[in-house]
C-alpha cells in the first residue's frame, strides 16, 4: 500500500511557485529521504500532506485520506515534527507530552505510561519535570520525536530533524529512527538539505528542486544515473548520419549519444558544446540547434549537497 | 475541547496579568464599595436595593465598580485574548497542536471559553468580596431580589468582557504581531469609550441642533439620536443593560425615555421587568460576540499553518 500518493501537486504563493508538478510516492514501511536546497519547497509539500496548507493544485492521498477534507483521519494517524518547533517554555517537558496526549484523547492513566516509555526511548527521563524553556536545541529536538511517538502514528513526517544539531547528536538522532522504524514498523518522511548526513538512514530519496521532484531511487539507482552523464545537450540537425554519430562519440568526455529522428541526444561529463559543433561541421551537416538540458543532476547535486 | 480549555484555564490562572488585574479591580471595587457603605450605612432612609448601591455608588473621586468595569472591562478582557492565537505563531506552537487530530474552530472557542471562565471567577469572586464587605458593614444581609440582581450584573459583565475577549482573539489572529494587536485592541477600547460618546454628540448637534428656547420635542430627538448611534458601542449596552439591573427604579433607556416618563413616579421594578428592558441590550452584546466570531472563523480555518 501506498501511505503517500501525490500526484501534479502544486502551490503557488502570488507568483511564487513553491511546489510546482510534484509526483510523490511513499511505499509502507520505508524511510523515504526528502532532498532539497533552502526554498526548494520541502516543508511545503510536507505542509500539504498534513492539510496544513492547501495545494493550489493536484491530487494528495496521505494513508488513503484526503489531507484537506479528512484532516482529522490522517493527523491522528500521522505524526509531525515541524521544522521550527516550539514548545510551552513554562511548562516542563511531562507537561508539554501531557497537552498533547490529551489532545489525542489518549486516557490519562495510559498517557502518564506512555509519556514516561518515550521519554526514556528519547534519553529525556531525568529532565523529564524541568521547564523546556531551558532546554537545549538538541533536548527540544529529542523531546519533539517523543511527541511524535506518543501517539504511536502509523507515519511519521520529520522536517529538517537534525538542522541545528551538532554531527554526533545527528548521528544519534538518525540511530534512533532507524531503530524506531524497525521496532514499530513505521514509515518515516524525513526533508533534508544534508545528502551525505541523511543518505544512511534512507532506502529512498527523492531530490526536489525548485518545487519539482528531479531525481527519484534508491541510493544505488541514483549514484547509477549520476555515473552516466553530468550534463545532456539536445541537438538538431538536417540529416542524422552514420559519420556524424561516430564522430560525436569520440568527443572526450560523451557517455552517450542516441538519435531520434533528426534529434541527437548527447550525454557528457563536461560541456562539449564546442566540440559538438566541430564534429557537425565535418561531417558536413547543418546544424540547426543545439541546446542544453536545463539541469543535470549533478549540478544540483554538487551546488547544493556536497558542501 | 476539554483539552484545551482546561490548559488555557490553567495558563489564564496562573499568569501574572490575570493575577495583577484581579487585584487591581478588588483593591478599587472593594474600596469604592468601602465608601460606598460608610455613606450608606448611616442613613438608613431606603433599606430597599441597598446592597446594589456598593456597586453603582462612586465615593471619595473613587468612580463605582460598576464605572470601572464598563471603563476598564474592555482592556481586561482584551488583554486575555490579544495573544492568544499569535503568540502560538510565534512560539512555534501551533504547528505542533494543529497536527494533532483537532478542529481548529476547537482550538479557538476552547481559548475563549476558558478565558471567559476566567473572568467570571474573577468578577463572581470580587462581587462576592464586596457583598461580605457589604454585610460586614451594613449589619443586615442582602434581600433575594438583591441577591437575583447581583447575579444578573455578574452574568451581563461577564457577557461584555466576553464580547472583549473575542476581539482581542480575532485581533490575535488578523495581526502576527503580538505589539499589532495589543495596540490595535487599545484603539477599539479608546474608540468605543471616549470617542463615540463625542461622535454621537456631535452627529446629534448636526441632525437637531440644541439652541437657547428651543421645543421640546427637539431636545428630545437630540437625546434619542445621540441614543442611537450609542447603540453600536458594546460600552453604552453594557451601561445601559446594567443600570437597568442595578438601580430598580429604572424603566428605559437613555434620557429620553426617561423624560416621556418623569410624571411617572418611580417605584421599583420587579427583576423580570428590568430584564425584559435590558434584553435588547444582552442579545446586542451576544451579536457582537458572534461577528467576532464568526470572522475569527473565516480567517483563521483555512490559513497555512508555518511556524518560521
Ligand atoms: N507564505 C509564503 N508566501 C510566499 N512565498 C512563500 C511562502 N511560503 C513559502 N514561500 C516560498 O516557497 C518556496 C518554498 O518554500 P519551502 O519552505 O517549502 O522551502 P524548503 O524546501 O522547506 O526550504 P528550507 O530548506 O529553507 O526549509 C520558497 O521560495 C519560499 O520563499
Ligand atoms: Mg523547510
């Protein structure tokens, strides 16, 4: 079954298109990496998915329910960690965890068990009656997963879980929802912008960019497609010949080079456009367009997730 | 619901403004009332309503409590509410309670009835103060005519500081800013309790002008012109709703009515009479209620839910 099924998905803000055609699928039981640069328009998806916004467009199904006119059935299934979360500062950590067990009409007597199990599981049990407020970034990160598990969500949404957080508490903070999703066989949603920090936890990731979904897989499937070709240029010329395509395959740096028509399609690690117009014209053809492919993965890739 | 209410209730409690106001409204209510039955308890002339005099009577440059209620109410209830959705905002909270499984039209009359509840203990217990002081002083205790209309007093206050309540929450949610909102409800305050009252004035002088010698009948439309644009402020229903309850005697509202009246002599009326004049003035405040509402409502239910 699929607990995300999105399809077209669009959110427009007065001009601004922060999701703009998402196809989004999330299978059960997985851990689903959701990748982007800042204002790539992750926590707007996430936004959706949670019927806390709108989509301007397109089709949401989050665990079969429809996030805006079914909001009630899909947040009591699912559990949410926002991106800037805050917490009643007067209040102590039990309290905050109280509030919202009683929101979720959990009954007080299996709340104060339930609340002390994920407090322990988090590493928060001695603070546990210390007032947040003097909480640490870190602590309120943990406290915030607790929350999370409190209401034993059948999917969970983690946005930026470990922004903000030093190497080693992201590490435990990863440790423990790989650990989490293999005790309670939960699907888990975690947006990021740290490739190499989240690529352990993940079986899939997706990469967004600009409100579009770029590249889709399994690590492995996604390093296969990066292996291939950094850069794709299309090509349109009077007459596919079988000289043209040998000389453009011994360009240096081509990986491939299919014909369509009188459309070539080259993929390179480098810009070769240069040398691409050379080999047109000895082989005594006109060129009549030659562009290149708005993206490649690995510039999105490099520019944003390899600092 | 319950939830909710019973947190803000608790929040509503403990905060140091609700502690500060309460105080502040006992310490002025209990000394005008103080006064109030010194004055009274020597004469002894008209034994009938006495009690209802601690909280109609000024003394001393003291404005009565009922004064100070309809002239600080507003701040008191606007000031439980200015933040309440806001500060939510702010704090990086309401993205937390709106993913749990409520309705967001919950979160909102769970914030106002709690803070509603609040201000009734607060002004249920500071009337009751002022009847023990009043029974301490005066040696007798209240008649049960007294007592229903005391009661009645309670009920309408809290309706108007309601009707506060709910603005400042619809401000909380029209303004982000906590200092917006605060500011803004202050206006309303400003507006509704000084400056109608000169607008009305002099929307009246425009429409029957009051000259040296002129007809009766003129005086009398200026009264009840002036009376009708009044009739939009929560503040002059909430005046004219109590005055009804508290002083017995009283049969309409403004001074027209009362001038149809002056060959009348006045006795008291029963309770069910005064109310029966005052309803108008009670449903008004419930419909200023709802509209605060009901815009509270229309914003708030389908706005994107961001915490940055
Ligand atoms: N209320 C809004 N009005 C206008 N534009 C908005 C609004 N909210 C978001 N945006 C824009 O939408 C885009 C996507 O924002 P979003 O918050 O989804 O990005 P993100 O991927 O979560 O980024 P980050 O890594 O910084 O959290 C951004 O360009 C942002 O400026
Ligand atoms: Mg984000």
């Amino acid at each position: 079954m699929l607990v995300v099924e999105a399809k077209g998905l669009k959110k427009y803000y007065d001009g601004v298109k922060a999701v703009d055609g998402l196809d989004l699928e999330i299978r059960e039981g997985e851990i689903y990496g959701l990748l982007g640069p800042n204002g790539a328009g992750k926590t707007t998806t996430i936004l959706i998915l949670l019927g806390l916004t709108e989509p301007t467009a397109g089709e949401v199904k989050v665990l079969g329910y429809n996030p805006t006119r079914e909001a009630l059935k899909v947040k009591r299934l699912t559990g949410y960690l926002p991106e800037n979360l805050g917490f009643y500062d007067d209040l102590s950590a039990r309290e905050n965890l109280r509030y919202i067990a009683s929101l979720n009409r959990i009954p007080e007597r299996e709340a104060r068990g339930k609340i002390q199990e994920v407090l322990e599981l988090v590493g928060l049990a001695d603070v546990a009656d210390r007032k947040v407020g003097t909480f640490s970034r870190g602590m309120k990160q943990r406290l915030g997963i607790a929350e999370v598990l409190l209401k034993d969500p059948r999917f969970v949404i983690l946005d930026e879980p470990t922004s903000g957080i030093d190497p080693e508490g992201a590490r435990q903070i990863l440790d423990m929802i790989t650990r989490l999703r293999e005790e309670r066989k939960m699907t888990i949603l975690i947006s990021s912008h740290l490739l190499h920090q989240i690529q352990r936890v993940c079986d899939r990731v997706g990469i967004i960019h600009r409100g579009k979904l770029v590249a889709q897989g399994s690590l492995g499937e996604l390093s296969a497609v990066m292996e291939k070709g950094t850069h794709l240029f299309e090509l349109k010329v009077s007459e596919v010949t079988d000289e043209l395509l040998a000389k453009l395959r011994a360009i240096d740096g081509v990986v491939s080079v299919d014909a369509e028509g009188d459309t070539v399609r080259i993929e390179a690690r480098d810009d070769v456009r240069p040398q691409v117009s050379r080999a047109v014209l000895e082989s005594g053809v006109d060129l009549l367009e030659l562009k290149g492919h708005a993206y490649t993965l690995e510039e999105v890739y490099l520019r944003y997730f390899q600092e | 619901m319950s939830a909710v209410f019973w947190k803000e209730l608790a929040d509503h409690l403990g905060s140091k403004r609700f502690i500060i106001f309460f105080f502040l409204i006992l310490i002025v209510g209990g000394a005008s009332a103080y006064l109030a039955a010194q004055s009274l308890s020597g004469t002894k002339t008209s034994p009938d309503y006495i009690y209802l005099n601690l909280f109609t009577q000024g003394a001393g440059g003291l404005p009565s409590f009922l004064g100070f209620i309809s002239f600080f109410g507003p701040l008191i209830g606007v000031i439980l509410g200015f933040d309440a959705i806001n500060s939510e905002f702010n704090r990086g909270t309401v993205s937390r309670v709106l993913s749990q499984p409520i309705y967001r039209d919950w979160w909102i009359n769970g914030k106002f009835l709690a803070g509603i509840t609040a201000l009734g203990i607060a002004v249920a217990s500071i009337v009751l103060i002022i009847t023990g002081l009043g029974l301490y002083m005066l040696g007798f205790p209240p008649g049960g005519a007294e007592i229903s209309r005391i009661a009645m007093f309670v009920v309408i206050s809290v309706v108007y500081l309601g009707f506060w309540l709910s603005l400042g929450i619809l401000f909380s949610i029209i303004f982000r800013q906590t200092a917006t909102s605060a500011l803004a409800s202050i206006a309303v305050w400003l507006f509704f309790t000084l400056f109608l009252y000169m607008l009305a004035g002099l929307i009246a002088d425009q429409i029957a002008p009051i000259k040296p010698g002129v007809a009766p009948d003129v005086f009398v439309k200026h009264e009840s012109i002036r009376d009708l644009v009044l009739r939009f402020s929560p503040v002059a229903l909430y005046e004219e709703a109590t005055t009804a309850i508290l002083i017995p005697q009283y049969r309409g509202l403004g001074l027209a009515a009362l001038l149809k009246e002056a060959s009348i002599p006045t006795s008291p009326l029963p309770l069910g009479q005064s109310l029966l004049i005052v309803w108008p003035q009670l449903v008004g405040l419930v419909a200023l209620t709802s509209i605060c509402f009901a815009i509270s409502y229309v914003i708030f239910m389908r706005r994107e839910i961001r915490s940055t």
